[in-house]
C-alpha cells in the first residue's frame, strides 16, 4: 500500500481559492492558490510566456483576470507570485524564485 502525501498548501484551499483558480485556468498554464489565513490568499500563477517577462508585465496579465473576481477576493489576494516554469528549477541564477516557491508549497504557521 502507498502512501500519498499532498503537499501543506493544498489542504488549504477552500471554495474560494478554487474559484480564483477557476477563473484563471484558461488564461494560464498552471494557476494555484489557498487561504494563508483568515485574512490572506496566495496565489501562484506559471505559463510559460513569463519567460524573458518582467514582472511587472507578467502581474499586469493576472490582475486583467483578477479584476473579473469579487471584490472581497480581490481584496484578500496579499501574494501573487509569478514564475516561468525555468524559473522553479533549483539553480542559482534562480534562488529568490526558487525560495518564494518553497515558501508557498510549505508555508508557515500563520500569526492570525
């Protein structure tokens, strides 16, 4: 018998963050998001045609899908990360992506 583990982030998700997830699948290669807590969602948006993107244009093409959310969504969403998928391999010339993406798949406990 095997023993699947899911990762910490997706117990996390609710009705809610599967909505945000809904909404920008179509847009995007790989959407992923859940309630930090109470008052916080993250979001991890990764597709391919952020590669060579700066990040204020690759934030610009999520929040035109993020608009289209209620907005008390809109107003808990506190992180949105967006990655290349070369940018989630563990190589130097991507650490800070590398530890912005470990700090979403195991996050903290939460102060609230």
């Amino acid at each position: 018998m095997s023993m699947i583990t899911i990762p910490r982030w997706e117990a996390k998700r609710t009705a809610e963050t599967r909505m945000v997830e809904d909404r920008l699948r179509p847009h995007f290669q790989q959407v992923d998001a859940y309630r930090y807590n109470m008052a916080s969602i993250r979001l991890r948006v990764i597709d391919r045609r952020f590669e060579e993107m700066k990040r204020d244009q690759r934030d610009t093409m999520v929040e035109q899908e993020l608009e289209k959310l209620p907005p008390e969504t809109q107003g808990d969403i506190l992180m949105l990360l967006t990655f290349a998928p070369s940018e989630l391999a563990q190589e130097p010339g991507h650490f800070r992506e590398f530890m912005l993406n470990s700090d979403f798949e195991d996050p903290s406990p939460t102060m609230l």
